[in-house]
C-alpha cells in the first residue's frame, strides 16, 4: 500500500510517500525560511499564501521522486493539527480533493504522534517507552504504551525549547531560524563562562519552563550594554544592529551557555522520566533534536545510563511528512479515516483522544 502524506502545519510544504511497511519511497520539504527571515519569525498568513503557492509541485515531486502516479496510492494522510490554522488548512484541502478525486480513504494526523512516529524509520521500536517532543511549538514528555496510546505526563508551561532558540536569537540579533544559528556559533565555545538558570530542572515534575531563561538571557544582554541601545518594548530587540565594539566575544559566549542550559535541563527531565516509569527505551524528536550538542548530551547520559535511545536522522526530525505518513500506517490498518468535512484543529493535545483514535486504552 503507497501512502500519500502532506504536512503545512506551520512554515515547511512537506510531501512523502510511504509504504505501509514503513519503507519511505520519497521526502519532499520545501522550506519557507527565506520568506519569514525578514521578520524574525513565521508569519502566519505568509506561511498560508506560501502553501498554496508550492503545495502542488511539492506533492507533484513527491510522486515523481518515488517513481508514481497518483493512481498508484491508496490513502492520504495529512496533519490535521496542532499548528496555524490557516497553514493546516491548505494541506488538508488539497488532501481531501486529492482523496475525493481518486476515492481513496483520508486520515488525519496528530503533528505531534507524527514526531513520536519519525521514529520508527529504520528503527525497531518497544513499548512502552519515553517520548520527548522538543520543537518550536511543543516541549513535552509522553508515556507512549503502544502505538495507539500516547499519555502526555509533562510539558512545558511557557515557551517551547526551539521557541527560546528562536527568541534568544533574535535578542542577540543573530537572525531566524535561531536554532541553528545558534547551534552554529556556539561550537567549540565554552559554554560555563556565563551563568545561566535551569529552570525547573530539579523540581520532580516533567513540566518546564524556558521564558525565564530567555528573560535572564535578555537581563545579561542588557546589563553587560552589548548592543548601544535595546527596544525593550518588544522583548528587547537590539535597536542598533551591530553590538558595541568588544562587546561581541560576549555573544557566543551567551549562546552557548543558554545552549548548554536547555540541552542540561532537556537530558535532566527526559532521564527523570525514564527512571520513575521503568523504561528502557527513550525517544526524542522534533525540531530542536537536530541539536548537535542536544543529540550528544543524550546519546552520553543514554550510554551512561543504559537506556536505549533513539532519536531520528535530523530531516526527520524537523517538520517533514514521511513521519506523518509513517504515523498514519496504523490509521489505515485500523480503519481509522477521516470524514471530508474533517476540520483542522490548531489546538490538539496528544492526550485521551479516543475519538481519533489515539489513547485508548
Ligand atoms: O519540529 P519543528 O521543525 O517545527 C515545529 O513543529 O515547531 O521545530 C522547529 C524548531 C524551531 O524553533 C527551530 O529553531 C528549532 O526547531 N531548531 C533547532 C535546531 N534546528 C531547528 N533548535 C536547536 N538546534 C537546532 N539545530
Ligand atoms: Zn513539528
């Protein structure tokens, strides 16, 4: 059975085919960095318009790199949310014409059991198991039971971890998208030159919170007069565009110490859970696992600990569709489609969703 899947839900065109043995046969993402960089961030109607201008072509070299037509599918499987509505929107039309017009049945996906999914590509995965999910909209923890049941036990109560990327970025006007900036910049420096919080690291709980670390980033960027002059109306932006002179050593050094305190605080929560539920296996995926430092913290604590990790090759770690399509092989195994008047759902927590599906018990 070749899958279709599609993936808009916030600033990537994604496209793949999948088989329903989990084979990937092409992985199409368009990404649409350049159009937001300009304002520091995605910009929800620019993502939308940006949609339906590639949405076509993407799918088109999605079926064309996996050597299909369309009348070789037998199911669509597209992300129904959380995400930006009218982002959603636009692959969700596109899937349900496509489906209507070929008479091929449609699921929708959980974005989120879609991340947790892009694990099981080229992986044998046991449950249950630990699930992280660090991105630029979610930082959470699941108990993952089975395929089907997926209990959030913790998440983060203000930003999410690529978010703080993002926003730590944009303070130390090092451009979008932050996460890999400051991946970038903050290699080889020595991340303890600059004291930064863990928030929450220790407090027994799988909730985080990264905005105090963003303010405290903010308060050192401002205390130590890196940039002439900060518009602190708007998170502090920098005013001037270029830091005072021998002031710039300072900013990697920052960017790696705020770095090192999301990677210790994400390692710390993520082997608490693992421990307090008697796993063996931990998962973790997203955007922000395509982290160097991030994927090294865990794979030492994992090695350490003697805990089977498992976390995605990068492409499938940032938003792409084979996870959603992988994701979306159990929905069709189990008859689990979605009607044509299905709605996008921009908000949509992986918690007792029976009704699609997901967390029964
Ligand atoms: O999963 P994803 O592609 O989209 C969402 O579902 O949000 O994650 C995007 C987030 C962004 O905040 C981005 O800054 C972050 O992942 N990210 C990274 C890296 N690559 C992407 N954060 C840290 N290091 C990276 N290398
Ligand atoms: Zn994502």
């Amino acid at each position: 059975m070749n899958i279709l899947a599609i993936e808009t839900s916030c600033d990537e065109t994604a496209s793949a085919v999948v088989t329903d043995t989990g084979d990937i046969l092409s992985n199409i993402v368009a990404s649409q960095i350049a159009d937001h960089a300009a304002f520091g961030g995605v910009v929800p109607e620019i993502a939308s318009r940006r949609h339906t201008e590639l949405i076509g072509s993407v799918v088109a070299e999605a079926l064309d790199s996996a050597g299909l037509d369309k009348d070789d599918l037998q199911g669509i499987a597209v992300t129904q949310g959380p995400g930006l509505v009218g982002a959603l929107l636009v692959g969700i039309s596109f899937a349900k014409a496509f489906a209507y017009a070929l008479n091929i049945p449609l699921c929708g996906i959980n974005h989120l059991e879609g991340h947790l999914s892009a694990a099981k590509i080229s992986n044998e995965i046991t449950y249950p198991h630990i699930g992280m999910v660090v991105s630029g909209g979610h930082t959470s923890l699941y108990r993952v039971k089975n395929p089907s049941s997926i209990i959030q036990i913790g998440q983060t109560l203000d930003d999410a971890a690529g978010e703080a990327f993002d926003k730590v970025a944009k303070l130390l006007d090092l451009g979008y998208p932050g996460g890999v900036i400051i991946e970038k910049i903050s290699v080889g420096v020595d991340p303890h030159t600059v004291d930064l919080p863990r928030p929450m690291i220790n407090d027994g709980s799988y909730d985080f919170s990264f905005s105090g670390l963003k303010t405290a980033v903010l308060n050192r960027v401002v205390n130590e007069g890196i940039f002439s002059e900060m518009d602190l109306r708007f998170s502090g932006l920098p005013q001037s565009r270029k830091p005072v002179s021998g002031k710039e050593e300072l900013i990697p050094k920052i960017a790696s110490a705020f770095q090192e305190a999301v990677v210790e605080v994400l390692t710390t929560k993520a082997l608490q859970a693992v421990r307090d539920h008697g796993s063996d296996l931990l998962v973790v995926s997203g955007g922000v696992a395509s982290n160097t430092a991030l994927r090294s913290r865990m794979e030492e604590m994992s090695a350490k600990e003697g805990i089977n990790l498992v976390i995605p090759e990068r492409k499938y770690c940032t938003d792409n569709a084979a996870m959603i399509g992988i994701a979306g092989i159990r929905y069709f195994n189990q008859g689990l489609f979605a009607p044509l008047d299905m709605n996008a759902r921009s908000r949509w927590p992986l918690i007792n969703e029976s009704s699609t599906g997901l967390n029964e018990t």
